[in-house]
C-alpha cells in the first residue's frame, strides 16, 4: 500500500477538486499576484505530485488528470489555448509488444511507416493521451511571428514495485514531485507572469509534454505537428529538476543550463546578470537527456535549465514534495522568467562552431 502524505495546502486541495472535475474552488482564495511565490508553488506541486495523480504515466487516468489540472491553470491564467482540442494536442499513441532484453514487453509509439493505427485492434490505441499547449502573443511586428518555445514534460513513471525503509512505510506512487514536476509548475509560473507582464516582443509557446520517459513522444509529437512553424522557431527553453540547490551550480537560486557552450544562449544570459551557469557535470551528458535534444537535433537551439544535484530520489517513490526546497525553487523560477523574458525580448541565440557537432540521428 502507499504510505500516507502529510496532509496538502488547502490551496493545494482546492486545485485538486477543479482538476478532478469539480467546481474551481479556488476562485475565492487571494490573486495569485498576493500570494508569495513559495508559497503558491508549493500549492500547485503539491497537486500535481499527489497520490492521486497516480505518478502520471503516460497513457493512465493519472496522467490524464494532470493535463487537465495544467490546462485550467493556463486558461484561469489567460493564456491562449493552442491545441487541436482546447488546450490539449492530442498525441497518438499504441500499445505494441516489443522484444526487450526481459522477453515481450509493451510499449507506447507514435504512428511511423512501420506502424499503421488503421490496423490496429482499438484497445492498442490510446486516445486520451496529450499535451498541453498555450501560446502567448508577441507584441512586436517586427518580431512577434518568431517563437520562442518554453517547456517542461508532466510526465513520470507512475506506479511501480514498493520501496520498503521508507519513514512512513512501503510506497508505490512515483509521484515525481522533482522530476519533472518542479519544472511544470516552473513553466506554469513563467507563463502567468508572461501573462501578466508587458506582451513579449516574440511569441512564446508554452509546451507541457508527456511521454518523455518514453522516448520524448509528446516532444516529437509536436514537431510533427507544431502549433507555430519550427522554420520560425529561434530557441527552445527546458525545465527540468529544479526543486533541491546544486551546490556545484553555486548553491540557493542558482542552476545550470544543459549545453552551455553549444549556443551563444548561456553567454548572452550571463552578459545580462543571470544566476545560470553551465553544466557542470558533462560527464553526465544531460544535453542529451531531455526534451530540449529532439529541437536541437533540427537545428533549434535548445537547452534544458536544471539544478539537478544528482540526489538519490531520482526514478524513486521518494521523490517527494517534501523533498523540495521551495526558497530555492522560487529564486531560480525568478531566474527562469528573466531569462524567457531575454530570449523573448532580446538577441537570438546562435549555434557556436562545432556547437551542433553529434546532433545527428536519433
């Protein structure tokens, strides 16, 4: 059985009753502007890494509750809604038997040319997979028809073996509060601001994916179908982890982007004051890790901002909410919307020489 979670902030549970269908409480609570950043982030992941999202994998009800819980924050938001269907881009996807190293094993693809939908019995087709898109407009004519695309995947590995040693007991859920939560709620928070702020110069289109512990589907999926043409597309801003200090980013507030030296991205953020710095673990080829590699391998410049310490949480049930430092989170969320800011407002960032170097494939 899981174990039992300390009981969520009330806004926290307000949340949950409008994502799980019911009315949005939440409409009576304080502005989010009058709420302190800690504090409101702390209400949305706590919803979103619930026991309840059943650790949203791909293809489950889990999952499915969660897009709808970030496609209501969008639209109470304002944000443009830039899916096939509202907020949500609908993403095929089958159940097909593969051989693993282990025998049969199931996995969820994409329709290719070796994979007709047509064919297949209707129980394979998964129809309530999606992710969740937004777009705000730029406000620049000059500029505003470039995109800027600023993502995070929802997705996690949802509910595998029980853990035992845990201080509550045996856990089941891979709530994935860090991983990729963190980040989510991180783009959630960037897009409001957006929102709220002056328009920026060039749009951004706000992209929550699922499936990237699949192989990136939801990612590859919207380059297959992107809601703004990729020839317009001039970078492409990941979140991923970033709910603990890295000490070796320098600590509180700080964290690193995935292929620093590849684009002039993290050069032209350093030049304006940002607290983002390089990765400082190459060995650990991030660049190549997330959501950010299927736009760079098109020729995009596309980075991943983490502050990942390597904690041992990773792909576990203790991945908590309890686990993140929400002082921390807010700092570099602070971070993150200037830096959008700056690739929505300022130069565009090129590839440096060699900087595409072993992009090919896939």
């Amino acid at each position: 059985m899981p174990s039992v979670r300390r009981p969520a902030p009330v806004l926290s549970s307000l949340l949950l009753v409008a994502a799980c269908g019911g009315a949005t409480e939440r409409s009576t609570q304080q502005p989010d502007a009058a709420i302190p950043r800690a504090v409101r982030i702390e209400s949305l992941l706590s919803t979103l890494a619930a026991d309840s999202m059943e650790g949203r994998r791909t293809g489950t009800i889990g999952a499915h509750r969660a897009a709808r819980f970030l496609a209501a924050e969008l639209e109470r938001y304002g944000v443009e809604a830039a899916g096939d269907d509202g907020y949500f881009q609908r993403v095929p996807l089958a159940r097909v038997e593969v051989q693993g190293r282990n025998g049969p094993q199931q996995r969820l693809l994409l329709p290719s040319a070796d994979l007709d939908f047509d064919t297949l019995p209707a129980d394979r087709v998964v129809s309530t997979e999606a992710n969740v898109v937004g777009i705000i407009r730029g406000s620049d004519p000059t500029v505003s028809h470039e995109v800027v695309v600023l993502g995070a995947h929802y997705d996690h590995v949802g509910i595998g073996a029980p853990v035992d040693g845990l201080t509550e007991g045996t856990d089941s859920i891979y709530n994935g509060a860090d991983d990729d939560g963190s980040g989510t709620i991180a783009v959630l928070e960037i897009a409001r601001q957006l929102v709220e702020g002056p328009a920026p110069r060039r749009t951004v289109v706000v992209l929550l994916s699922t499936g990237e512990e699949m192989g990136l589907l939801g990612t590859r999926w919207y380059i297959e179908s992107p809601v703004e043409p990729l020839e317009q597309t001039v970078a492409n801003l990941q979140i991923e982890m970033i709910g603990r200090p890295d000490p070796e980013a320098g600590g509180f507030g700080r964290g690193w982007l995935t292929g620093y030296e590849r684009t002039t991205m993290g050069d032209q953020l350093a030049a304006a004051g940002s607290p983002i710095v390089a990765d400082p673990r190459l060995e650990q080829n991030f660049f190549f890790r997330s959501d950010n590699i299927a736009f760079a391998r098109i020729g995009i410049p596309a980075h991943t901002l983490s502050s990942f310490n390597l904690h041992s949480d990773y792909h576990q049930p203790s991945d908590e909410v309890d686990k993140v430092d929400f002082a921390h989170m807010s700092a570099l969320v602070e971070a993150a919307i200037e830096a959008v800011r700056f690739l929505a407002d300022g130069p565009k960032p090129e590839w440096k020489p060699g900087g595409m170097d072993g992009l090919t494939g896939n």
